[in-house]
C-alpha cells in the first residue's frame, strides 16, 4: 500500500510539473489603430517641405481617408519648449522636426522634456552644414581653443561633433571624449550670446547667416572657421528628419507604410513645387504667431531670405544613415546615453518599401 501511495505521488508531481511547462504565453493584445492620425511639424523658416506641401496639397488627408482613417490632425508649433512636452505626451503619431530637437529629447538632456517614445524613421530636409565658430579677440588657432570654453545653442550635439572633426586636426577634442576644450550648452539666444559678450564663452557656434550682424555687434570678435572646413560631413546633412511614435511602430506596420509611401510622394511633390515653399513656410509661421498663440507682430524673416535659403535647401526622404549612425555614436561615446542606436532610428519599413 505505501508503495503505492508513493509511486501515486511521484505521478502525480510529474503531470504538475508537465502541466506548469505546457503553459502558454498569453496572446500580445493589439489596440485598435487611431482613427485620426496627428502629424506635428514646425514653423520656421527651414520647416519639412513634405509637410508644407502634403498639407497644402491634402495628400496625407486623401491618403489615410481612402484607408478608412477618419482624417488628418496638424499640429503645428515651435521651440522644444514646445515641442518637447508634446512628444513626452505622445501627442504626435509622426512628427517631422529637427534633428537638434529629437537629440536633446532622446539624450534627456534637455531642460524641457525627456523619453525614448519616438524614432527616426525617414529624412526631410537636408542642408549644407553652415555654422561657424565665431571666437573672442584671444583666439588666433585651433590650437588656442586648449582649456577654453566653447558655447552651443540648444544641445546641438551634431555641433559639437562637428567640432570635434575640427579640433582632432590639432590634436584636441571637448571634454566629453576626453580632450580639454570644454562645451556649455544655452538654450536661450538672448542669454548665449550674452555668454559670449560677457566673456563667459571663448567661443561660439553660430549660422552663417548671423556671421555678419554678430560681427558688427562684437568687432573684436572674429570667425575662425567653417565647422564643415575640409567637407568633414559631406556636401549636405540632414536638418529635419522624420519620426513616428514607438508604439505605432510596433503595433501598427501598415499605418508607418501608408505613412511613409505618401511621405515619398510629398517628396516629389515638393520638389515640382518648390517655387511655392517659401510662401508656405511664411504662411505656417504667420499662423503659429498670430492664430496660435495670439501674437500682434512678430519678427519675420524677408522673403527674399526664404526664397534664398529654399534654393539651397535639399527635400528629400533619404535619412543619410551613415550620419545618423555617426551622430549616435558620438552621442554614445560622450557619455550623452546609453540608448542603443535600435532605440534611435528605425529604418526597415523605409528600406522595405524603397526595395519593391
């Protein structure tokens, strides 16, 4: 009789452990897709042209009404002090904004806001890199830059790698890779160039645009250098980039294809008619000033520098991923996160739909 008991027990021990391990993972719930899909884009000068032109034209209304969407939200702001909240909020199924904005969003090093819900997914607009290191009257070289303090607006990362393609031909680098040329970020133009004037900044990172008024302003000051001298980044870099929202990503392929297969076509659109893009650049920043938060004036840029600055500009979807590479590792390196490029961009659906 125990003998039995016992070889009853071990049975039964053997079907529940059996039974534990035929357990299955429950099914991944997906949600339902939104039915209004929210595209944010900003207003300024340099603005996506898929974005300008897409809602000019309704391409991205007629394309996800004929899917079975209900319709297109815009959402059109400025300044990451803006825009930075937004995308923590998740707001925005895609957003197409620049470079500087995502990087200080995705490092969390910005002072006004900070997360890992949106990737890279496509390119916009890129530019000829421009800026220039404007540096006081004690700064003659490259080489005078050892131990001195170098100010760049708005967490501009892509800016101080720039710099340091620069500095590694005198064999200095900024501090966050080890070197002795120390960065300080300032988000506010009034107070940087304030910085500079003050002497708290050596030197700063300015647009070549401003070279000339900031000149006249401080005429002890001069220009060192073009921060792309040499072509160390090629002829152009991206400046606006396009992103979609992790989960969507996730959860929703075939809304991130429709998504990208109009934004391709916006691409071509924008191109037939870039004549028309300084106009609805001017146009998306009157209606931010006045229509969205009220503004009775505003310092507007003269139309004939838009005009000057689209015909330099390049539309288009290519991401450059060798620089987006190139940037997140510089962002890795100098200790800016420890995110992994995967978290950054995500350029598979681009590739896939490029390969039909």
């Amino acid at each position: 009789m125990r003998k039995f008991v016992v070889v009853l027990m071990f049975l039964l021990s053997i079907i529940t452990v059996t039974g534990c391990g035929q357990q299955k993972e429950e099914p991944k719930v997906i949600p339902d897709p939104p039915s209004v899909i929210t595209i944010g884009h900003i207003a300024m000068t340099g603005s996506s042209p898929q974005a300008l032109i897409g809602k000019e034209q309704k391409q991205f209304e007629n394309a996800f009404t004929g899917a079975g969407y209900d319709g297109v939200e815009w959402v059109v702001t400025r300044g990451r002090d803006n825009v930075g909240p937004m995308m923590e909020e998740g707001i925005f199924h895609f957003l197409y904004t620049p470079i500087n904005n995502y990087t200080a969003y995705f490092t969390e090093t910005s002072q006004f806001a900070a997360g890992d819900n949106y990737k890279i997914i496509a390119g916009s607009l890129a530019v000829p890199e421009g800026s220039v290191l404007l540096v006081n009257e004690t700064i003659s070289d490259l080489n005078d830059l050892d131990g001195k303090v170098i100010g760049i607006a708005n967490n501009s990362y892509s800016h101080e790698m720039f710099l340091n393609l620069q500095l590694e031909k005198v064999g200095l680098a900024t501090e966050t890779v080890g070197g002795t040329v120390r960065i300080e970020f300032q988000d506010y133009l009034i107070t940087f160039y304030e910085m500079f004037e003050q002497g708290a900044f050596d030197a700063i990172i300015i647009r070549q645009s401003e070279e000339k008024r900031l000149l006249d302003k401080y005429p002890t000051a001069k220009a060192l250098l073009n921060l792309n001298d040499g072509k160390v980044v090629g002829d152009l870099i991206p400046s606006v980039w396009l992103y979609a929202r992790t989960d969507v990503l996730e959860n929703w392929p075939d809304l991130v294809n429709l998504m990208l297969e109009t934004h391709i076509e916006t691409t071509a659109a924008a191109e037939a008619n870039r004549d028309i893009l300084p106009r609805l650049a001017e146009e998306t920043l009157d209606y931010y000033y006045y229509e969205i938060i009220g503004a009775q004036m505003y310092e507007k840029t003269p139309m004939e520098e838009m005009i000057r600055s689209w015909s330099r500009y390049h539309i288009t979807y290519d991401p450059n991923e060798e620089f987006a590479q190139r940037l997140h590792k510089f962002i890795f390196d100098s200790g800016y996160t420890d995110k992994s490029y995967a978290e950054f961009a995500d350029f598979a659906p681009l590739n896939a739909i490029l390969a039909k």
